[in-house]
C-alpha cells in the first residue's frame, strides 16, 4: 500500500489539551453567535434557517430562452427577494424552480381554516412577486396560454406551492430524531464491536463535529436547509469510519504489544493510520471543495457543510476520538478489550493452567 508518512513519531495525545481547548473555543464562539443574534432586539435569527424550515413559495417557470441564473437573481434582488434558491432541471433544460422565503403579512385566514387561506395568500403573493421580477425578462403567457401559442411572451408560470411554517417545524424536528438515531446506532455497534470506551470517543466525536459545523453556520450565517442535514448525517458516517480504522489499528497493538502503555500504542496507531487519512480525506476534501467553488448557489450550504465537517471529522479522529477513549480508559482501569484472537489466547491460558497443575515425580 502507498504511505506518504515513513516512520513519524508525533506525540499527539501529548498535544492533546491544546487540540481540546481549539475545539472549545470554537464551539463558544457558535454559542455566543447564536444566543447573541436570538437575544439582541431586531436582530438576525441564531441560524439563516431556509424555505425548507422557514416555510415559503416553489414557483415553476418555464422560459422561452432561459437568461442566465446570475440575471434572474438580480432581477428578483431588485424586487426584495434576497434568499431566492434557484434549481434547473436537467431534463427540461427550459425551465427553472424558484424557491422563495416567506413574505410579508398576507392576509388573515378565516375561522374555519386559517391557515389555509394564509397559505393561499402567501403562494399568491409570491408568484406575483416573482412575475414582476421575470417581466423584465419580457411578458408572461397569460391564463390559458402556451409559449407556443403566444409568441410575444417570454416565459409562463407553470406551477406555484408552498412550504409552510408548520411543515418547516415537522422538517426541523425530524432532522434531529434522525441524526440522534444515527448517533445512538453508532454508539451500540461500536460498544458491540470493540469496547463502551472506543464507542464513547466516536461518539463525542460525532457530536463534536456536528457542533463545530453548526458554530460555522450560525458565526458566518450560512442558510440551513435540508441538504444541510444530509451534509451533517454524510459527515457522522464519515468520522466514524475513519475513527473505527484508527481504533482498529489500537486493537491490533494492543495485542501485539502488551508491555508497552496504552498512551504509546493510541499515538503508534495514529501515526501508522496517518497516511490512509491523509489520502483519503485529502481526495474527497478536494472534491468537495470543487463543489463550493463551482457547485452554485443551490449546492452552496450542502458543499460548506461537508467541507467544514469533512476537515473537523479528520481532526477530531485524532483529537477528540482517541484521547478520550484512552483517557476513559485510563479512569477505569483496565479495559476489556475485544480481540479477534481471545478463542486462541483462551486455549493458551488453558493450557498454562494444565501445565501448572500436572504432577511431579516423587523421589524416593
């Protein structure tokens, strides 16, 4: 196998407190972002939630010549929608999804249904908002018109939705029931498979890198939405097989090399895995970058949200995984440790034991 590292010999749980104390004030940093922009009167939201969460309007437009997406977001700039999201679709290269956040007070719902009349209004509006952004583009196929059979016109709105407040809420929540699930999943198998202790430090770790990417966002005001929950659940599959490899390696030493201490093994088994970090984050950390730099606006928050927690993933592997399944440890004492050759090493003690216990002969 290719190794870019030969032979190094860091001492990274000697580093340790300075890689923990990063970490904290990262963290607090994210914190005192969010609860300042939630606490100060007239101020931003902890988190630049999207339509998704927010709620909104989906407009469909199809156009005639379709103007280039920095045109149309221009244009919809110069009508008040600052967060608009827009996505073409591959098979019909003509026409494009506008997503739009909420807007303003549309009106008040009847008794009966409420909501439903709201959410009528706010659909309403928000094609009329977005008409008027695209008839500087040239007129609308009115009513029952085709771009075929009205020659003049530019576009036609094909088709209006909405996302809203109550269904954001839904989203939200069953985002994080899926990403505590997966945690709690993660933590079983790796308690099942090696040790209560390893599962402890991935799982830490997995929170950790969550926090650290939820502090990027809320510090820099990234918009939230649903491809950044699936960046984040990309992310905790991504920490915890590179901290199974590296725990795997630390079993293998751990047997092989029974006199020497747990901190040495933990940094032999770091050093030796390095390489395999290295090139395997480094490949798919440069695709992801290809992705913020040439993705657009739609891939923008999923392509920061895997490249911020691909690189923290990488580095609380090392720095918070390892050091606190040893440090926990350490605490408890001597850890049972699963190994694959406790049937072989069971047969050997057995055989000790007969050894110890068979007869001498007596001398007369």
């Amino acid at each position: 196998m290719f190794n870019l590292f030969q032979n190094i010999h860091i001492d990274w749980l000697g580093k340790r407190r300075l890689f923990i104390g990063i970490s904290i004030l990262i963290m607090l940093a994210g914190l005192i972002s969010a609860v300042g922009r939630q606490l100060t009167p007239g101020g931003t939201d902890a988190f630049n939630l999207g339509v998704d969460f927010k709620g909104g309007s989906v407009v469909t437009v199809k156009f005639r010549n379709k103007p280039a997406d920095a045109e149309i977001r221009a244009a919809l700039d110069n009508v008040g929608i600052n967060e608009a999201i827009l996505q073409s679709s591959t098979s019909r290269p003509d026409e494009m999804l506008i997503r739009i956040p909420l807007l303003e007070n549309t009106g008040e719902g009847d008794a009966a249904n409420p909501n439903a009349d709201i959410s009528k209004a706010q659909v309403e509006k928000g094609r009329s908002t977005v008409k008027r952004a695209l008839d500087t583009f040239g007129p609308e196929a009115e009513g029952e018109a085709t771009l075929d059979t009205a020659p003049n016109a530019a576009y036609k709105i094909i088709g209006t939705d909405s996302v809203g407040a109550i269904a954001g809420s839904q989203l939200r929540n069953q985002a994080v029931t899926a990403t505590l699930l997966g945690c709690i999943g993660i933590l079983l198998f790796i308690a099942f498979r090696y040790d209560w202790t390893y599962a402890a430090g991935a799982v830490i770790a997995v929170f950790h890198d969550v926090l650290m990417v939820l502090a990027f966002f809320s510090i820099f005001q990234w918009e939230v939405n649903l491809t950044v929950i699936a960046a984040i659940l990309t992310i905790v599959g991504f920490s915890v097989n590179d901290s199974i490899v590296i725990f795997d390696r630390i079993r293998e030493n751990l047997a092989a090399h029974r006199h020497d201490s747990l901190f040495k093994i933990t940094n032999d088994s770091i050093n030796q895995t390095l390489s395999r970090t290295v090139i395997t984050a480094g490949l798919v950390i440069l695709s992801v970058l290809s992705l913020v730099l040439f993705g657009g606006e739609v891939l923008r928050s999923f392509s920061l949200a895997l490249l911020v927690g691909l690189t923290l993933g990488c580095y609380s592997t090392i720095a918070i995984a390892s050091p606190i399944a040893i440090w926990w440890q350490d605490k408890l004492g001597a850890a049972d440790v699963k190994e694959t050759l406790a049937p072989q090493r069971k047969e050997k003690m057995a055989s000790a034991s007969r050894r110890s216990v068979a007869r001498r002969p007596v001398t007369r």
